[in-house]
C-alpha cells in the first residue's frame, strides 16, 4: 500500500518540478531561471526519493546548492570544484547500479554550465543536463519527471532560439 502511495506522491512533485522549470527555461534572465530551478528541484529531489532513486535525490538536493553558489560566485573554478567534489562524495554513497549515471552526467554538465557559462553557452549546457536527468527520470519510473525534462529541452531550445535572434538583431547590447 505505502508504495503506491510513494509513486503517486513521486508523480505529483514530478509534475510540480514540470510547471517550474518550463517557467523558468522559459525566462530570459539568467536570476530568475536559476532562481525558479532551486524550487523546482526540491520537487525533484523529493521525487527521486519517493521513487528510491537515490543518487538522484542526493544529486537534486546538490542542485540546489550549485544553483546558490553559481548566483553568489559566478565564473568561479574553485565553488564549482567544491560543488563537484560534493557530488562526487554523494555519488559514490548513494550509488546503487549504472542506472545512477545518467544523473551523475547531468549534475556534471550543469554544475560546468551553471559556474563558466552565461546566456546561450549556460542554456546548451543545461539542455544536455537536462537530456541526462530526463533518461534519470526515465530509469527511475518517473512520468512527471521526464515530461518536465522533455518539456525543458523543448523550452530552453527556444528561448535559445530568441535569445540568438536577439543578438543578431541588436548585436552587443544581449549576451
């Protein structure tokens, strides 16, 4: 009985986390993404743990952290090394098989997106961490969870989009 509890409850955040992050990929100020991410991805660490997937849920709540420092410190090498030790650690003690990976990737590309890269650069970056943690999703039995990653794909590759047209139109003034 619990773990049909468990499940619906895992998809009820995996759809919050969806209406999130499309709010938020879908913005284009870097401030208000990252700041909508760190809510969307207590959503998504609550999830994983609901499902038991926990080296996503070690790496969500991480995400949270990395999502802080980068607004605080951004560009800087040694938060982002900090934030990837701290994964590294977690992962290595939540780990249960190569279903972990895709997480583990993910965390990687957003954590070098998230503290070297701004503008179009940062958002490729979590497009392809977004493509990892859709498979985590996917593994870890979450609908929710992977609509919202597919959905992501789906906005940041426009608001990519706008953002380049923007600068061929008014090159210098957008980054």
């Amino acid at each position: 009985m619990f773990e049909s509890y468990s499940t619906v409850a895992g998809q009820f955040f995996g759809l919050v986390s969806l209406a999130l992050c499309v709010w938020a990929f879908s913005s284009k100020q870097d401030d208000r993404l990252l700041m909508l991410l760190l809510s969307a991805n207590v959503a998504f660490a609550l999830q994983f743990m609901l499902f038991e997937s926990w080296t996503a849920a070690a790496l969500s709540l991480l995400v949270i952290a990395r999502v802080a420092l980068a607004r605080h410190y951004p560009g800087s090498k040694i938060a982002m090394v900090v934030v990837l030790a701290a994964s590294g650690v977690a992962s290595v003690l939540t780990w249960q098989s190569w279903a972990d990976l895709p997480a583990i990737v993910a965390m990687v590309l957003g954590t070098v997106g998230m503290f070297l890269l701004r503008g179009i650069p940062m958002r490729v970056s979590l497009g392809l961490a977004a493509l990892a943690w859709t498979l985590s999703h996917i593994l870890a039995g979450s609908v929710g969870g992977a609509l919202a990653e597919a959905l992501v794909i789906l906005t940041n590759s426009i608001t990519i989009y706008r953002l380049y047209r923007a600068k061929k139109r008014y090159p210098g003034v957008i980054d």
